[in-house]
C-alpha cells in the first residue's frame, strides 16, 4: 500500500491548493478503537497516542505522534515524524505556530461517514489546545477535500475494482450452476463463503450479510442474513455479493429466476418487471458525467420505475465503491432528511460508484441488479458485465 | 455473544440509577467504518443508517434504525425496534418527547477513546436535529457510564480473559525451548504468530506488533514490529504478545536472558535491575484496591523505580484489559498532560489491570514483565503467574 499512500499524500497537497487550504489535519487515537476511515488511505497500522498526520500545501508531510508509536511511523518513510513523551500540545502548538495556515481541513461532517472520522472528543481536545490562538477559528471541515481524494479513483485503483469484479461475476456463474430448488439461502452463502476462503479472498463487508440471499417475496432488507428458507420453484433469488482483493471491494447484485413447473420462460409480469429494471439502471448508466448531481441520477432512476407503475425503491440508488463497499462522499440519492446535502454533490470523472434500483414483485420476489460504472465525460462506462435478462435456472 | 449483551444491556440500566440519568443514547451510522468501540458491547453487527441504541432507566432498549437495517437488530431479540425509512429525525423526535429524559448521556470524552465513539459529525447532526427542544441541554458525557460498564468485569468476562491469558503464557514457555542464538526477531514472532494460526485464535491487537520482539539495547517502543536482528549472547530478549480468545484478551510481557559464553547466571547489575522490576509490581499489585486513584498506583511504582537509579518508563505503568488490550477506561498513568484527568480516576472492583514498568539498560537490553491483575478490596490478584526471575537461555 505504500505506493498507494504516497499517491494520497500528493493528492491531497493538490487538492489543499484546489481548496485554498494551507493544512489537512488528521487527529486520531487509540486508532484501532476509534477509527478514521482516512486514516487508512494515508497511514498503515496504528497508533496509540493523540497523533497528529499533517499534509501542507507545499506537499510536505509531518506527523506528531507519541514516542512509541513513532517507529512505525518513520518505518513508513513518508511523514516527518516528530515525537513526543508527555504532552501532544506542547509539540503541536509550536509547529502549528511556525507553519501559521489560515485555513485547516479536519475531518468531519453531518452528512458523511467517509469524510467524519475525527471523534467530538477529540475535537474539543483540539478546541482545549487552541483556546487562545488564531487558529481556533481556522478550523473547517475537509469533508470536499476527502471527498475529491477517495472519490478520484487512480488507475492503479480501478485496476484493483476491476480484479474484485471479475471475481465476483465469476463465482456468480458457478452459483447460477449450483441452483437447485430445495437449496436453503443459507446453502447458497455457505458456497460462496467456502469459495472465499479457498482463493484467500475476504467479503467485502461483514460475512453475515455478504453474501446476502434472498429468494421470494420477503419483508427482509438488503441488510440481513441469510436464512434456512429453501429456494422454490417459481421465485426469483437474489444475491448481494462482493470480494475484497488486494485493498479494493467489488459490491454486485444478480438475480436469477427458477422456472415453475412447465414454464419455458419467465411469466410476462415479471420480465416486464425486469426490463424496466435493466432500462433504468441503462438511464442512470448514460447521465454518469462530471458536474451532474447524484440526486438527479436517482431521480431518473426512481421515477422511470415508479412512472411504470412500480413502488419506488427504499434506499438510495448507488453508492461508491474503493476501499469498502460505502465508499467516498457523493452518492446517487433522493433528497431525504438522513442523507442531508449529500445527494446534492455533483460527480468528478474518476468517481466509481454502483447502480442498484430494485422492485419488490409481492408474486415472486425482488428483482435487482447492481452494477458498478466509472463516471466519464462520456458517460458512465461499465466495469462490471451488466445483467441483462434474468437468470433462468431450469 | 447474545448473553453478554443482556448482561451489560442490565447493567447498563443500572448504572443510569446510580448516575441519575434517564437515557443512555448510542447514535451511530455506517458503524463498521466509523466504530463507536460500545457498540460491540450492546449491538453483535452493524448498522448503515443513521441509527440511536438506546437504554432507558426502566431497563428498556429501544433501537431507532434505518428500515434495511431493522431485521438484523430485531433478530437479537433484545430491543425494541423502531424503523424509518426516509428520516430518522421523524421517529427520533417523538421517542424523546414521549420519554421526557432529564439528562442524556451520549458517548464522547476528551479523554479517552473507549468513551469517546461519537464523531464529531454525528454530535452536531444530534444538535441540529434538537434545536428547539429543551433535550438539547440535557446531553452529558456518558464516561462515567462507560467506565463502570466497561471496567466492573463479569465472573464470565474473566474466566474469557484467564483463558487467553493461560493460553499466552504457554506459548511463552513454547519460546523459552525455541530460543537461540543467531535466531532473529521475526523468527521467533512468525512461531507464536504461526502457533495463533493454528489454534484458530487471534492476536490481541494488530499483527505487526503482536507479538512485539525486541532483543538487546535498542530505540525502538513498545509499538514497533519484530526486525531482522539476530539475538545475541549476553542480551535480554522481550517479548509483548497476547491472544484474543472468545473476544476477550490477554496482553503480557515476559523477559529472557541469553547467558554470555562462560557465564552460569546474569551479570549482577543486571539481575538487581530485574528485581527492583519485579519489587516496583509487588507494590503495585498490594495496593490494587477500589477507591484508590490510578496515578497513586503508577507512582509507588515509578517512584520505586527511580529511586534505584533507574530511568523513569516512558509510558503509563498500565491500563485495563477485556475485549482489547487497551480496555475501559480508568488507568495507571502519571500526571502527564497526554492522559488529562484519567489517571484521577478511582479503581473498582472487578477491575482487571495490566502492570508493566520497564527499565532500560544500555548494556544488555530492555526488561520488562507485563502481569494481569484483578482488583479486589484485598488488593490486587494475579490473573497471570507471575515472573519473579529472568528466564535464561544457556
């Protein structure tokens, strides 16, 4: 990962010059308890001490970090390490006094998970620290900055999605060969979860509810477990799947069909169903340029299915993907409350993000797709092969 | 883990009694990115909305979560769940009208992490979303909570704790048959590293430091990974290391000595620094009592140390131990500024601290032994069999 950070450490010094910010401060603790998510994306391992990891503008990097933990630091090669035994403050107040910035990024936000790793703890420790000087008042979120740096996916990065992808569309084709009606969901995961295991690859998210199987109509969500239900005849089998491989996660969904006696063919409802499905992720797929605001992705999305007569999905319509399944800022959502200004955010061309509507067919089940797409000038360009016709399982 | 829960779900309302408050609120979201460290303790999974765990002084829980959410948190059985779709604001709001709390606790500290798992982000999304209310001047640390929570240790959470701790201290005796001269640091950390793998247990924290190796005079902390010296006759070997197993760990430190050519036992100046070590935790160990303060303990200790001559540790002389290594919330630290008031804190029973004091010597090496002490209002009983004598190596 180490060419990966100093990428990161370059980056942010060009977008802290894009912002007009002098410094990106990042103050963490006890790191491997309460955790900031970026700290993994400009650090390896953890530290124990109030530390300080600091980028300025002129592309310098200096971390602050208690005398146990600066080993490890230095080990890094990237930081300028300036240790310290028993006060943080009185390392930190005099760089701060001789580098002077007039505008310091941390990381937090109302409306982000990504860009909010700093803990209220640890921001009125700072607040304590600065009582008294001017920089009390040059503190600001970097959540723009954070956003742009994990959002701006490097080729190298899309290269590692890409691995994570064709892994997963492959394991998808074994499971499309093992599906037999009488299978439990459980059955099914435990497959997928062995065939993990076997390569050394890891879920890219918690292994309950990765993969997630659910077959017929159900109440569950995207977000529970499988269970012992046996898959039958005549109801569509959905997976939610991804796999961590070197560093990078790929998150798909597929959907598979089991004929009922005598069928040939899917009923018309729920091809129907699916081909407004596929026609809406294509919708979304096309408007994934720069400068277009996620909100109005999903609302192209949303309103196609729900103008078909179908029930609006409850979730938003795509997330970024990197380093998790949840990654980056900006997302493809509908204006409510829990995603605040988020959904507003406009696209940068590097940004790789998924296309997930679903539409829940009380005879059947719930039929979705998740695809992921690169944005471009041109468009959104699909890395994953995409889904086009349901899955027949004879 | 579902016991645990309940067990600390109980507690927990009880805690709220003894403090005077009316509700402990967990507010999280995307929790397994941003990880409030309590959550493992009232909530097995994670949740991505925006989501408030919540125990009220009537020993009920409720948990307001996102709708994709809802049958993962509803499936441990031990909350009332309360499910949103598109704002958490809409069910968040009326629950507090109905309950009425006087005051509020919710989980931030300047000083320290395991009470400090509400992001910055999330403390000024709680504010915003009780502008207006009179709740909004009701919030309190829940430090004080937690530290009992987390601290007043189960009869179940020791015997968990004894286990890795037995577990440990074989496979340093495993260490004590294997050492040798010219072996290297890495070695002998790939042995107990491949020892964990095939137990199927986990290290205490993270692999590059655990275990820890360091052999001879060095600069190098208690935080940095096992290099490729070789060991050499006439040094002192350390070694950090601990296991989790079922979710609770150990954390010891044990010291070898690799007699010199021609020698039968250790140099005198070094087998009289050793037990003025072992004398400085005996006196630790005797006054491990409730009510007394943590920095009380650290200093008979350090004291004891410099007052023989030696260097003053750089670090607290210990720190809790349970579902991590470094657990809970009180401390034996000094007065240092780093650890602001915790070392104030007052010990309970059921406590279970490690004591670890070091002395450095220039001519042969490190030594250090790390034990694992339960507080009792007799004093302190060893969780671990003590070392009294550095271990040799002929």
């Amino acid at each position: 990962m180490n060419l990966l950070i100093e990428e990161k450490l370059k980056q942010a010094a060009g977008l802290l010059e894009e912002g007009d910010a002098d410094l990106w401060l990042t103050l963490v603790r006890e790191s491997s308890r309460t955790h900031d998510p970026i700290l993994d994306y400009i650090f390896e391992g953890h530290v124990v001490w109030p530390s300080a990891f600091m980028v300025t503008r002129s592309r310098e990097a200096f971390a602050i970090v208690g005398s146990l933990d600066a080993l490890s630091v230095e080990s890094l090669g990237t930081y300028k390490v300036i240790p310290y035994v028993q006060s943080f403050r009185e390392s930190f107040l005099p760089f701060l006094e001789k580098l002077g910035p007039k505008k310091i990024l941390i990381n937090y936000s109302s409306e982000t998970a990504t860009a909010d790793g700093m803990t209220h703890g640890m921001y009125l420790y700072l607040q304590e620290i600065l009582q008294g000087t001017p920089f009390r008042e040059r503190l600001h979120s970097s959540q723009e900055l954070i956003g742009s740096l994990i959002g701006r996916k490097s080729q190298e990065e899309v290269g590692r999605i890409q691995r994570a992808i064709d892994a997963t569309l492959g394991l998808f084709e074994e499971v499309t060969r093992l599906l037999k009606p009488g299978m439990t969901e459980k059955e099914v995961a435990a497959y997928l979860s062995q065939r993990i295991e076997e390569n050394r690859w890891k879920p890219a998210w918690d292994v309950e509810t990765c993969p997630a199987v659910f077959s017929g109509p159900q109440k569950g969500g995207a977000h529970s477990s499988p269970t012992d239900k046996a898959i039958q005849r005549g109801e569509v089998v959905n997976i939610d799947f991804g796999l961590m491989i070197d560093g990078y996660v790929s998150d798909l969904q597929r959907s598979w069909y089991l004929l009922a006696p005598g069928e040939k063919e899917p009923p018309e409802g729920l091809k129907k169903a699916f081909r407004v499905l596929i026609d809406s992720v294509d919708l979304a797929v096309k408007a994934l340029k720069p400068g277009v605001k996620g909100v109005e992705i999903d609302s192209l999305t949303r309103n196609h299915i729900t103008s078909q007569g179908y029930p609006e999905f409850p979730h938003a319509l795509g997330h970024q993907v990197g380093r998790c399944a949840h990654d980056g800022v900006a997302l493809l959502a509908p204006p409510w409350e829990r995603y605040g200004n988020i959904p507003e955010l406009t696209l940068e061309e590097g940004m790789v993000f998924t296309v997930e509507p679903r539409i829940s067919l009380p005879q059947w089940g719930v039929v979705t797709v998740e695809e992921i797409v690169k944005v471009t000038p041109q468009g959104g360009v699909y890395l994953s092969k995409p889904q086009k016709e349901l899955i027949l399982v004879g």
